[in-house]
C-alpha cells in the first residue's frame, strides 16, 4: 500500500473541508478501499475516516419512512429491529452480504458511495425508490446510480443517510456467485399499490437499472404469473467468466419471479 | 509517525504504526502476536480474524490508527494461562485442524458464532456463519463438528 496522511475529523464539516481535497478518499468500513488500496488498484494522498463522527449509524423509522445512517455497518442493519420491523426485506439484504466479518465492518453508505455492479443495496435503493440525504442535497436513487462504480456524488459530498419509503410489501433474491457472494443476479421488488419497483443488480453492463416492463406488468396484478412471457433482452446484460448475458437475462426473469412470490404476490 | 493506544488482550499498549499500517501488521510486526495470520491480499481467507470492541473483524482489512482506544482480543488472548478456551480444546479434540495456517482466524470467529447465535449450533449455521473463514487442509468436516461441540463446552462457564 502507498502511504497517504491519515484524518479522523470529529464532524461532518471537517470532514467536508478535508475532501474538497485531490486524491482524498473517504474512508467508512474499509472493505472496499482498503482491499483496492493494498492491491494498488487505486492510491490516495489523504485518507479521511469518517467513524468519528457521531450519530451517522443511527437507524430510525420516521413515519412512513426508515432512515438508515450512512455508517450504519451490514450487521446492523441485519440485526435491528426497527428494520426488521418496518422493512424486514431490508434486513435480509444485508444479512446476505459478504461473510460476517464484512458485515461487521462494511457500511451502507460506503456500498452505495462505491456502486459495484454487483453489489446488493444499490437494488434496494433503486426498488424503494430511496433518497440519499448528503450534506449538501437529497438525491433521488433514480438520479444516483451512475453506471460502473459511478454515482451522483461531487468532491467533498458525504452521504449522510438514505431515506427508504416504506412499501406495502417488498423482497430481495439473489443468486450469489458462489465464490464472492456477490450478486450474479439479485432483483429487488417493492409493492406501493400506486407503483411497484423492480430494481436488478448484477446483470447490467452499467449497473443497477430497473425492470419497467417488469413493473407495468405487477402492477396491473401484484403476482408472480404477471411475470409469464416477460424476455429480458440480453442487449446491456453483462457478461463474464461467471456467466454470459443470456444466463443472467434468464436468471433475472427466475429472480424476479421468486422476489414478487417471496414479498406475498 | 502516528501512536496507536489501545487494550490487546487486557494489556494496555501504546504502538508507533505508518498511517497504512494494518492491524494485523501492528499485531504480528510490532507486538509480536504472531497467531494472528496473514493468508491472502484479498480479504476473503479470514486467517486474520480478531475481535475488536466485541466484533470479529477482518484485522488485514482496518488500519492500525482506526484501532485507536479500541479493545483487542487476539488467539493469544483466549486461553487461560497454560489451559486451553474450550473451543481451542475442542479444536484439538475434533481434529479441527491439520496444518493449522487457519485456525486462528477459525476459533476467533467461533467463539463469535457462540456470542452471536447460542451454544445450540447446528451444522447449517455453522458452514453458513464459516463464509468468510477458508481451510486448504481439511475440508471444513471436522472443523464444523469442533465448533459444535466448543460452542457446548462454551456454556460449561468458560469464558469467552
Ligand atoms: C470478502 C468480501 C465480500 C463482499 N461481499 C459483498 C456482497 O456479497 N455484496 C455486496 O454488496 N458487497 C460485498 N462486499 C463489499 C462490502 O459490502 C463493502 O463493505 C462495501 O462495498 C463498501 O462499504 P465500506 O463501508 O466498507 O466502504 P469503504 O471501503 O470504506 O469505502 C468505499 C468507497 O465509498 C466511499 N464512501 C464511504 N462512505 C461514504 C460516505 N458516507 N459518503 C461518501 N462516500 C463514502 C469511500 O470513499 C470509498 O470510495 C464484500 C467485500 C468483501 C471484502
Ligand atoms: S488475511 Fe485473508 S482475510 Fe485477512
Ligand atoms: S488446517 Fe490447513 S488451512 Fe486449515
């Protein structure tokens, strides 16, 4: 690893002033910039950790929303019940991610900061439709998702928390890769009775996107049969060494079909 | 140089660590802890399990100054003078292990497990709670029956 100076700012003013630097990273969990720093994918000047700010992992329902702090770690989130209770889709997400050492240190905040194409909460933001609260502005998740490893924010933004609207039901399958337990497909669907989400992590060649087809089909009937006859065209699905496009296309329709019977539909 | 202070094993230390020091670097380099292993750059083998301020963490994947004020407990730190923690012994007894590269980080995330989830464990979630912990010796069979039978054991009054 290449060295860098090391800040550990007591709120998020501080820290904001620390990022308008170049070559100045944020640092939450750790689990995805330190791996990326040890193998030199990437080096930094200045590292600022935001776990000395207090108060961004707490976990709240707020009338017919939950608010999750960006700090608050996988195995939080899991493991609350105030999620369990307003959003138990939610918590089996994060249950579902990595192994529980990741758990115990990753963050939401710094997964969706980082938007890996496979990653699993970039799904439940966009299947929510959830706003992501920075210390300069709220983004809606349909404008954050910026295609690979790219989002919405600017130099010197900090996510603070993520708004989730709270559906009338909602569910998350995923089919994880057996080795990395990343996403190969995962599809996240969500019942507000005036509109239903579909949101597919894994498959896209610019990251999470969202099933309208998918969509316009369960809301005319909240059920997995809505899903009949639906072909996920393979134009823009990602392939790989793990599985080609028409595999995930394939596995996004098994998905969604399990998600929609799992949410009750 | 930064100083890092915190509590390793109920011993208060104060190490000189580089900003990009790790915390397993810290632990084997300058404490001299070496049962703390280091068995991949990749953060997926976990032979570099610890517990910090109660959670098992990857101690390859944080950095030394983020350990600041924190509480540390290492493999060295479980057994009880010259007698073993019961998941130790039961490691020993269940030949959990051959050549033993992993079963630092396997004990250390055991006895999580226990503290987490009971000392009722049953093979499932203990292959699913094992995610994050890889053997290249013995194809996991004994090492799930050695957490079985340490979890029981862990109830008899041993601390964890
Ligand atoms: C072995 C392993 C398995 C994994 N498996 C999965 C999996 O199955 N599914 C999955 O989704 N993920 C998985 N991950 C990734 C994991 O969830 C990470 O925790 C997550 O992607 C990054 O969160 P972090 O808190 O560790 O962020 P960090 O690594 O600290 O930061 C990641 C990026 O986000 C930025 N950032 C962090 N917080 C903020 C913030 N509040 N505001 C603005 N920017 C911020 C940082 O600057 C950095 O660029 C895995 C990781 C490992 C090591
Ligand atoms: S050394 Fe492999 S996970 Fe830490
Ligand atoms: S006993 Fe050799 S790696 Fe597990």
């Amino acid at each position: 690893m290449h060295t860098f100076a090391y800040h550990r700012p007591a709120n998020t003013r501080q820290a904001a002033a620390l990022l308008a630097k170049k070559e100045t990273k944020a640092l939450a969990g750790g689990q995805t910039l330190l791996p990326a720093l040890k193998l030199r994918l990437t080096s930094v000047d200045n590292v600022v950790d935001l776990g000395g700010i207090k108060g961004l992992d707490a976990i709240q329902a707020k009338g017919r929303n939950l608010v999750v702090g960006a700090m608050a770690r996988h195995a939080q989130v899991a493991t609350s019940p105030v999620v369990k209770k307003a959003l138990p889709a939610l918590a089996a997400l994060a249950e579902q991610i990595g192994d529980p050492h990741v758990r115990n240190a990753g963050t939401l905040g710094g997964s969706i900061a980082n938007n890996d194409p496979s990653a699993d909460y970039p799904a439940a933001c966009l299947g929510l439709g959830a706003t992501i609260v920075t210390n300069k502005r709220k983004i809606p998740a349909d404008r954050f998702f910026k295609g690979l490893f790219e989002t919405a924010l600017g130099r010197g933004e900090i996510i603070l928390q993520v708004v989730f609207p709270l559906p009338k039901c909602a569910a998350y399958m995923k089919f994880p890769n057996p080795a990395s337990r990343f996403a190969l497909v995962g599809v996240f669907v969500a019942d507000f009775g005036k509109e239903v989400r579909v949101a597919v992590t894994g498959a896209g060649e610019d990251g999470v996107f969202r099933a309208k087809d998918m969509e316009a089909a369960l809301k005319k009937k909240f059920t997995a049969a809505s899903l009949d006859g639906i072909k996920v065209p393979t134009r823009g699905i990602m392939s790989d060494i793990h599985a080609d496009a028409a595999y995930r296309a394939h596995l996004v329709g098994v998905m969604a079909k399990r998600a929609v019977a799992a949410a009750g539909g | 140089m930064p100083t890092v202070t915190m509590t390793v094993n109920g011993r208060n230390v104060s190490v000189d660590v580089e900003p990009h020091t790790l915390l397993v670097q810290a632990l084997r380099e300058k404490l001299r802890l070496t049962g703390t292993h280091v068995g991949c750059d990749t953060s997926q083998c976990g032979a570099c399990v610890v517990h910090v301020n109660g959670r098992a963490i990857k101690s390859c994947t944080m950095l030394a100054v983020q350990a600041q004020g924190a509480d540390v407990i290492t493999i060295e730190g479980l057994a009880n003078g010259s007698k073993l923690h019961p998941m130790q012994e039961a490691f020993r007894d269940n030949h959990g292990l051959q050549c033993g590269f992993c079963t630092p980080g396997m004990i250390m995330s055991a006895v999580d497990i226990v503290k987490r989830k009971g000392n009722d464990l049953d093979e499932h979630t203990i292959r699913e709670e094992l995610e994050g912990n890889l053997c290249r010796c013995t194809g996991y069979h004994n090492i799930v029956k050695a957490i079985a039978a340490g979890a029981k054991a862990m109830k008899s009054g041993a601390r964890a």
